[in-house]
C-alpha cells in the first residue's frame, strides 16, 4: 500500500466490496490482474466493512477506483456506496445507472428509442394496480413472461393463455410484466443460436449459452466467420451506449429468419462463477479477459495517466 499523504492515511488503487463466496475465484483473478500492473487492491467482505467505513469518513483510507458488488444484497454497503460517490471516485457500474438498467419495462422503452431489435413485447402494470388486462387479439401462440424487477430466471415462464398469465402476475403483484414473443431460434452447427453477450470496459465477449442448461462456450473467430456473428459484437456496444454500464451480459438470439434480436437486455452483476468451479459458470478464458479489462481502466486512471 502506498502513503501519499498525512490527510489520506492508506490510498488503494481498487476496492471490490463482495458478499457472495462464489465470487472469491473472480476477486483472485482481478487481485493478479492488479498485480501485474502494479495497482494495490482491497477486497472489502462484510467482516472488513465497518473498518473500512470508519476509516474512509474520516479521511484515513481512499481509493480510486471502486466496485460494488454487494450493496443489492447488502443495504449496510451502501453507506460505503454513499462515500464513494461522495468522493468522487471512479466507480464501475455506478449504482443509480445500474439500478436504471435493473427496470426491464424501462429498458426496453431504452432499446426501442435506440432502435436496438427486439421480439414483440407488451408491457403490463402490475397486477395489484390493475388486475384485468385484454389479451390482444395478435397474442397468439407461446410469449415469455418475465417480471420487470426479476433476476436469475425468477419468475420467467411460458404462457399461452390469459389464464397462464393472470396465475403469473398475481404471484408478483407489485411488479410491471413484460410480455415477450417466444423466439424460436436457428440451429448452427448443431447448437441453438442463443448467446450471451458480456461486456468489459470496451471489450465484448460472446459466448454460446443454452437456454435450458444454462452452459457457455466462448465464440470462436472460425464460428463467427463461418455463420455471420459479427452483429454480436456490435449489439453488445451499442447495449453499453444505452445502458452506461462498464459491465454486464446480455441475452442475444438469431430467430430462425436469421435476425438477431435482444432478449433479455441487461444482467447486472453478471454471474463471475467460473466455468471451471461451477457447470453453469462463465468460461475461465473469459473471466480472466474481463480482470484484465477491469484492471486495466483502473490503469489508465492511475496519477500518472493524463486522463486521470
């Protein structure tokens, strides 16, 4: 740790607040990322929290980057959230931004004003605020519903019927519901055409995902040359623009038309179980490029950069 003042005790390159074990192989790869380029890290776990806290109030412990992985299951991080912002430090996945992009009604109003595509989606208040909806005369055959606040699959079912749907929106009543055409998608090479797209600090990072293991292959450039994959990395940009984050996946399908749509639009935080550790976890490739992506911003705004 470097002493660069009497004001500010203990000055850290980059401080992850984590709450989930799962998430300790990820800390380790960012810690070596850091490494490598001679920043200092501080993982924050709730045992650290009050320390820390205390310390930064009182202007003995700063740093200059930080990412918050905690504080959305958390409440007692946000005291910590509340200081960083404060503090005007760099934040990754800035919490009002992030919590913009957890509305999923909003963010599909976001994508349609970006002209970003999307299956056909109809947007429904929630059920305690109107609990009779129409069922639109072009609703025919299989939608997906998914609640606007839900994460992890939560609440996401297929529906073919208003019968299905009234079940659906009264076990969430408080939450807006999207509605969304089934997308059937193209096989290619033997495997669905659905993918998950994560994004690091300018870098996209395609992946294969099955919808119903839950599995990740990376793209290889032979696949992405082979079947026309290029739109997945411009449609993982074009996301970032929208939703401001520095981090984040998102759910990208080719229908049997051979279009690519967005279907479910921006996961955050992303899931940093690696692949190796977990089945359903994210290529250990890939979790390392994205440690270097993340410690590499943090590079470039190191005191001696221009852009700091």
């Amino acid at each position: 740790m470097r002493i660069e003042s009497k004001v500010h005790e203990e000055i850290v390159d980059l401080a992850i607040a984590w709450n989930w074990d799962c998430d300790r192989p990820f800390v380790e790869m960012l810690r070596e990322a850091c490494g490598r380029r001679g920043l200092s890290m501080a993982s924050i776990t709730p045992e650290d929290l009050p320390a820390i806290l205390e310390r930064a109030w009182r202007g003995q412990w700063i740093c200059r980057a930080f990412f918050d992985r905690a504080s959305d299951w958390d409440e007692d991080f946000e005291a910590l959230v509340d200081w960083a912002r404060a503090a005007g430090v760099f934040r990754l996945n800035p919490t009002e931004q992030a919590r913009a992009a957890w509305d999923k009604a909003a963010m599909h109003q976001r994508f349609i004003a970006a002209g970003l595509p999307t299956p056909p989606t109809w947007i429904l208040p929630p059920w305690e605020e109107q609990p009779e909806v129409e069922w639109p005369e072009e609703a025919i055959g299989l939608w997906i519903a998914k609640p606007a606040f839900g994460g992890g699959g939560e609440g996401v079912k297929r529906i073919a019927s208003p019968e299905d749907l009234a079940v659906l929106r009264a076990a969430f009543p408080d939450e807006p519901f999207l509605i969304q055409r089934y997308v059937r998608p193209r096989e290619l090479g033997g495997r669905p055409a659905w993918f998950r797209v994560l994004y690091a600090v300018d870098a996209v990072f395609p992946c294969w995902w099955n919808p119903e293991t839950h599995r990740y292959a990376p793209v290889t450039e032979a696949e992405r040359e082979a079947f026309g994959l290029y739109p997945l990395w411009a449609l993982g940009h074009r996301i970032a623009e929208v939703c401001g984050l520095h981090l984040f996946s998102s759910e990208i399908a080719m229908d049997e038309e051979g279009r690519f749509l967005c279907i479910d639009y921006v996961n955050d935080p992303i899931d940093t179980r690696p692949q190796s550790m977990a089945p359903e976890g994210v290529p250990d490739e890939i979790l390392h490029r994205i440690a270097d992506r993340i410690a590499e911003a943090v590079f470039r705004r190191a005191p001696c950069r221009s852009s700091w």
